[in-house]
C-alpha cells in the first residue's frame, strides 16, 4: 500500500464511503450511546480498535479460512477483540463499562466490522486491510461524537460531564430521548449529501 492508496482509503472512510451516512451501518449504536460525549468516545474508540485488528486479521488468515465457513470465523475473530476491549473496560474503566451496559458486546453485531472484513479485507494485504478497518472506525467516530456533541449541549448543558451551559439555559428534553439520534443522522446525511451533490455540480461546470 502506497501513500496515495492509503490517502484515498482515508478519504473515503472518513467521507465519501462514510460508514454512517453513506453506508447507514451501525445506526443502533447512535441510539445507544450518543447522549453523552464520554460514552460515545469509549463506544467508538472500542468500535475503531475491533475493526481494524478484525480486518487485519481476516486479512492475515484469508487463504487458511474455507470459503464456506469464512463468516463463522470472522464472528469468531471479531468476537475475540471484543472480549478483550470488554475485559479492559472493566478492569481499568468500570463506570464507564457499567454506564454502556451490553452494548460493548454489541459492538460484535455492528455490521461495520463485517462489512470491511467481507468488503475489503477478504482482498487486500493485511496493512492496507488495518488501515481500511482503522479509517472506517475513524469515520464511524467523527459522525457519531458530533451526533454526541448536541445532544448532550441541547440536553444536559454539559460536555463530557462538565456544566457549560449559560445561566438560564432550559435543557431540550426530546435531545435526551432517542428519536433525536435519527434526527440528528438524518440532518447530517442531508447536510453531506448536498455537499457532494454541490461539487458534483461544480465539477460538471468546469468540464
């Protein structure tokens, strides 16, 4: 993998191939966990870590797996990572690991990860299939905090736990319920969409 293989798998994980609001994988976990910044970060930084050592990896056993049984493995795989992000949590994090609940187990049923083992690390070289699984968990992460970021300002008046609120603030109720996940996806995915459709037009222009 050269620099410009890696640079263009950046730009579409973190953008044109967004896991999120190109794909629409792993939607749950903006229900889940996005209506506080704290949890979010743990949530997407465990996402981020399983993906990319799944897809690396898949990558590294792809000849060694029977077609026929490839799936099984890959659960196997990323059930392994996620066990031990489960382990870590609780050992070194556990307020955090009792805040998020069953969802860390989840994080074995995001389609993301078998997504980038099936769609790109069953064909590439193990780096290129880690920074793949990187990126894309690097994608999933900056839509989901900013999600993260409004919900718990507009809801709590807090970041990350802290009051930062002006006096006076009245706390919007409906950003604490999860309807405003959606809500908040659903802005995003319009906002983005409108920005390629933009330089899509501009690049037809200038042709």
């Amino acid at each position: 993998m050269n620099s410009k293989q890696a640079k263009q798998i950046l730009v579409d994980n973190l953008w044109f191939n967004n896991p999120i609001f190109i794909q629409i994988l792993g939607i749950c976990s903006t229900l889940a966990v996005t209506n506080l910044l704290s949890n979010t970060v743990i949530m997407t930084l465990g996402v981020t870590f399983a993906t990319a050592f799944s897809s690396w990896t898949v990558s590294l056993l792809k000849n060694l797996i029977p077609r026929r049984v490839r799936m099984i493995v890959q659960v196997l795989i990323m059930s392994f990572y996620v066990i031990i992000l489960d382990i870590l949590l609780k050992a070194y994090l556990p307020e955090i690991s009792k805040s998020l609940g069953p969802y860390v187990g989840l994080i074995i049923t995001n389609c993301i990860l078998m997504g980038r083992a099936e769609g790109f690390a069953q064909g590439n070289p193990p780096a290129a299939a880690f920074w793949d699984g990187l990126t894309s968990g690097l994608g999933y992460m900056w839509v989901l905090l900013t999600v993260a970021f409004f919900r718990e300002f507009l809801g709590f008046g807090t970041l990350m736990g802290y009051p930062v609120a002006p006096k006076g603030f009245v706390p919007w109720t409906i950003m604490v319920m999860a309807p405003s996940a959606f809500f908040m996806v659903g802005t995003l995915l319009w906002i983005s969409k409108n920005i390629m459709a933009a330089r899509e037009k501009a690049k037809g222009g200038k042709a």
